[in-house]
C-alpha cells in the first residue's frame, strides 16, 4: 500500500498549532478591497480556528 500524500493545497492554507488546532486565515482579504470597508477589512486581520465540523476532514488532507 503506498503512502497517503499530504494534500498540498490545503497544507499551504492551514496551519497546525503546537495543540494540534488547526488555524486559518479569514476570507475576503485579498483583493477587491476597495469596495470593502475599512471596519471590514481590519476585522479580517488575523487568524481564526477552523471550524469543529471540518476539523476531521482538514485533518485526513493534512495526514495528520
């Protein structure tokens, strides 16, 4: 049976904490800015956890 293969995709979005969480940044931040407005877009600063229903799934793509 061969290896499972880390999907690269989404190893390049989700970031694994020293815990195990698993860490994302927020939608709607990279382009078409202008539009939005600033109280918007200083709200989707930062990182936020992944949500507990994808957990398992985000898990089994990052062979974790």
């Amino acid at each position: 049976m061969p290896k499972n293969k880390t999907h690269k995709g989404t190893a390049k979005r989700i970031r694994v904490t020293g815990k195990g969480k698993l860490k994302r940044e927020m939608t709607g931040r990279r382009h078409i800015l202008e539009k939005k407005s600033s109280k918007l877009t200083r709200r989707l600063e930062g990182t936020t956890d992944v949500s507990p229903n994808d957990e398992k799934r985000i898990k089994r793509l990052l062979g974790i």
